[in-house]
C-alpha cells in the first residue's frame, strides 16, 4: 500500500509543477514534471501487485516506454533552472535517441504486431534485451552526476555575473537531486539485489523521499531574482533625450496579459545589459542595431525593446548615444587622443557622421564638441576614466 501512496504523490506532484501553480520557472518545472511522471511510471509497476485490479492489462509494458526519457527529462530541467531565459535547441532531442529507438522496438509487440526483439536472432536478441535493461540504469546514474556536477560548477562560476542573487538561491535544487538520488538509489537496490523488495523498510523509504521531494519542489523561488538593497545600483529613468533615427517602440501588452518579463528578471535584464556595455562596449560599433545587441545580450529583439523601455526609461538609439557621448568626452580629454579631428573623434565613439555626433552631444551636454573641448583644462593630465561599469552615464554637461 505505501507503494501505492508513494506513487500517488510523485504523480500528484508531477501535476502540480506541470500546472505551474507557483508560476515560477514555467520550462524547467515542465520537464521537471515530465521527469516525474516518468519516475511515478516506474514506482506504479511497483504498486501493481497491490492494486493490480486496478490497472488495466497491458499497463506496465507500456509504462516501461518512459523509462528511457526520464533521466534526460532530469538533466534539462536542472540546465533550465540554471539558466531561465535559454532557449530550447534541436540537439537537445539527441538526449532522446536511445528512448526513440527503444519505442520503435517495443512499440509492435504491444500494438499486437509481430517483430521487435523477439523478432530478431536468437544470438542478438538477448543482447538487445541486455542492453535494454542496462541502458535506464546507466542513464539514471549518467544523467544525475551530469545534473549534479553543472549545478556545482554554475554555483561556483554564476552564469549571471551582474546581477546579485540572493545566496543559495539554486539550495533547494541541489536539496532535490540529493532526494532523488535517494529514489534512484532505492530503484537500483531493487534492480540489483532482488531480494531487497522483501525489506519492510523499503516501501517506507519510497514514501519518505517522495515527501522530501515534494517539500522542495513546491517551496522553490524563482530562479531568478534580483536582490534591490545588494544589488549594483540601477538608474533612475534618464532625461529625456530624443533620438536621431526613429525609436523602435516596445511593444505594449494586450490588456489581461502578463508583461513580457516579471519584474525580477526586468532587473535581472538590466543589470546584465548595462554590464555588457561596460564590459565588451558594442557601443563603438558604427553599424551597431536593435537586433544585434539583442543577441550580444542573449535576448530577443522585442526582450530588449521591452528592458530598455519600461526598464530604464530610453529607447535604443538613447541608450546607444549616451554611451557614445561619453566615450566621445573621454576621447576629448584624453592627452593621448589630441592628434584626433573631431570626425576622427566621432567614429573612435561610435559615431557614424559628424553630424549625427554634434546633435547627439549637444543634446547630452549642452554643449557642441568644440565648446566642451574649450571648457576643458589644458590636455595633459591623464584621460578621464570610462563610463563607470554597470551604470549609465548621466546627462549632466561634461
């Protein structure tokens, strides 16, 4: 019976994160849930002898279809947890392959059709059996250390170098893999010690774990959230500044809908976008556009419309000139940099014209280039530092 309840519970959970009540982590909770309904299937050929009334015939073969995509189901929620916004790829289906291969095997035998491995030599099929059996058990072992180890390595080098997270904020998700290594564990025990499924014990266990996991899985946070009175200082909207080209507005939610990003990872975009522009300064590309510095960010065109509007207030060509004109006032001050026309000037910032470069600095400082390289002091001293990292440059004149 504790069979029965332990398998009730994995598939109630398996609901549970598949319905997204918490509405956290919609696509690693998904292939969360589908890695337990691939568990529940396997603890449900347990509880058959208890409630084998119950079950329909012919239920357990194909429960045994699932066995094979339960630990890559496993391993990609784990990478979704660690990395929220990463976009699903074709080459994850190659995780995949050895469950395809075994449905096309089984697949005849329980339509009622002849072939599959029983179909085949006798000299191959007990190897293909062998192998069939041994496959879920390397998988179950493979997959976990995989899931496990990239936990580790992202806990000690973050993925997320500019937002400040709250300390052991992936916890409960290295809490989880212990739980179910305790279920994989019990599983193989099983598999490999036949006469352990006698222990009065055993069953108790299932059910223990089963709790365990539900614990955590349901208590999990958002993967990720930005932490306001650590974090690295964001700015207040900028002044308004207009743009040289047309702005490429974000686009508005239709009523009733959810905004694009929730607010945590609006923050989370912020602070990434404005460590990017420190960093790597995309900015000093002439050609740069929307869509380019979208997939320099890892977002999508309108992902980004959406940060830069709603969450710092500028359109893109705002945001990318104020960064220019900041570089173009460190240019001017800068010893080293005298021998530079103004036009030499505008393109070392960025700047595709001379006179997209005048209107933009004027519109920044309130001041042309040349009234603002008269009001310096006489070159000489060291350059002024670059924009600070991870925060806009202000619009006060320079």
């Amino acid at each position: 019976m504790l069979y029965v309840v332990a398998c009730g519970g994995i598939l109630l959970l398996a609901f549970l994160l598949g319905t997204s009540p918490l509405r956290v982590n919609r696509l690693a909770n998904g292939w969360l849930s589908f890695f337990l309904l691939c568990l529940g299937s396997v603890l449900l050929s347990r509880a058959a002898p208890t409630a084998g009334e119950l079950l329909p015939p012919g239920l357990p073969g194909w429960l045994e279809l699932l066995r094979l995509a339960m630990a890559p189901a496993l391993y990609l929620s784990v990478r979704q947890f660690i990395a929220p916004h990463r976009a699903g790829r074709a080459l994850d289906a190659v995780h995949f392959a050895p469950w395809l291969l075994f449905l096309l095997l089984r697949l005849p035998p329980l339509l009622g059709h002849a072939g599959g491995v029983a179909a085949w030599p006798a000299g191959v099929a007990p190897l293909v059996r062998g192998l069939v059996l041994a496959t879920p058990k390397a998988q179950a072992v493979g997959y976990w250390l995989a899931a496990y180890l990239l936990l580790r390595q992202h806990q000690r080098h973050p993925l997320r170098p500019a937002a400040q997270l709250q300390p052991g904020r992936l916890r409960w998700l290295q809490m989880l893999l212990w739980g179910l290594a305790l279920l994989v564990g019990l599983w193989l025990l099983e598999l490999l010690v036949p006469a352990s499924r006698e222990l009065p014990l055993l069953p108790a266990c299932y059910l223990a774990a089963v709790g365990y996991l539900a614990y955590y899985a349901l208590r999990q946070p958002e993967a990720v959230a930005f932490v306001g009175p650590r974090g690295l200082a964001l700015p207040a909207r900028l002044p308004a500044y207009a743009p040289d080209p047309p702005a490429t507005p974000a686009p508005a939610a239709p009523a009733g809908r959810q905004p694009r990003l929730s607010p945590s990872q609006l923050a989370y975009w912020q602070q990434r976008l404005l460590h990017l522009l420190a960093t790597t300064k995309p900015y000093l590309q002439p050609d740069l556009s929307l869509p380019a510095l979208a997939q320099q960010a890892g977002l999508s065109t309108h992902e980004l419309s959406y940060v830069l509007n709603e969450g710092l207030g500028v359109n893109f060509f705002q945001f990318i000139n104020r960064y220019r004109v900041e570089e173009a006032k460190r240019l001017l001050a800068a010893a080293q940099h005298h021998h530079l026309s103004m036009v030499g000037i505008a393109f070392e910032a960025g700047f595709s014209s001379k006179t997209t470069f005048n209107t933009a600095f004027k519109k920044a400082t309130g001041l042309s280039p040349s009234q603002f390289l008269a009001a310096l002091p006489p070159r000489g001293g060291p350059a002024p530092a670059p924009p600070v990292a991870d925060s806009l440059p202000s619009g006060s004149p320079g």
